[in-house]
C-alpha cells in the first residue's frame, strides 16, 4: 500500500511542477510530458489504493494502476497536443470591418458592435468626430481592443 501512496504521491508533484513552471519534462518529442506522467502516476496510485481497500489482492492492484495509468497519460497528451493546436489568440484584423454604434462615439470613447463573424461582443471605440448611436460604421484602425472607426459614406 506504502507504494501506491509513495508514487501518487510524486505524479502530484510533478504534475504540479509541471504546471507552475511550464512542461519541463518534455520526453520523445512530446510523446511524455510531465503533466500527463505526473496525471498518470497520481492515478496509479489512486487505482492501487481503492484496488487494495477493497479488499483484493496486490497482484491485481498493479495491473489495475498500470491500465489506468497509461490510459489517463494517453489522454492528457491528445488533450494537451488539441490545446496547442487551437487556435485561440491568434490575433485577427477587424481594420474594415463593418457595425454599428452603440453608444454614442467620440475622441475619447464610445462603445461599437461589429458585424465580424470573429465579434461576439462589443468593442471600445474612438473617432476624430461625435458620431451617434445607431449609425454604420467601418473599422479604420485598431489599438490592441480598442477600434478608431469612421462612418460609412
């Protein structure tokens, strides 16, 4: 029993480690990271323990921990190869998108609401003239969240 509570107990601390500093360990070319060994050995330990509670044999409690080991680091590496492949804070252009004001816009603030397929919510916005809620406009420049927008002529 010592075992499974000495090897979960060192897969939580990788798996933290790996998590506070970044994957450190980084085995086969991304094959084995330390976030899915650190995952794996909590689990085996986890699984030996309930195995071993439960009254049956050692000889079945390590096979057990070993199965649901591998399968738990399988899974956390294809999660963690689909987490690095999204796509998420790529950043997109909105210069020419199209909307219109929500609020009322000025040199210093307004608030748009852009016709972006990539634009679910509104945006900040500023213009070098007053422009009124309701009125279409077009992007003309962005500035990291914020948007310069002109009217549509």
């Amino acid at each position: 029993m010592l075992v499974f509570i000495i090897i979960g107990l060192l897969g939580l601390a990788l798996a933290v480690a790996s998590l506070l500093l970044g994957d450190f360990l980084d085995l086969a070319d991304g094959a084995l990271s330390g976030t899915s060994l650190g995952a794996g050995a909590m689990l085996f330990g986890a699984t030996g323990m309930v195995v071993l509670s439960s009254g049956l044999e050692p000889w079945v409690a390590y096979p057990a921990g070993l199965v649901v080991g591998v399968l738990v680091i399988v899974l956390v590496n294809v999660l963690l190869k689909r987490l690095k492949a999204g796509d998420d804070g790529t950043p997109v252009s909105l210069v020419g998108a199209q909307g219109s004001v929500t609020s009322d816009v000025d040199r210093g603030h307004g608030e748009v609401s852009l016709d972006a397929a990539t634009e679910l919510e509104t945006r900040l916005a500023f213009s070098d003239e007053p422009i009124e809620q309701g009125t279409r406009i077009v992007v003309v420049e962005q500035h990291g969240a914020r948007v310069k927008v002109e009217p549509v002529r």
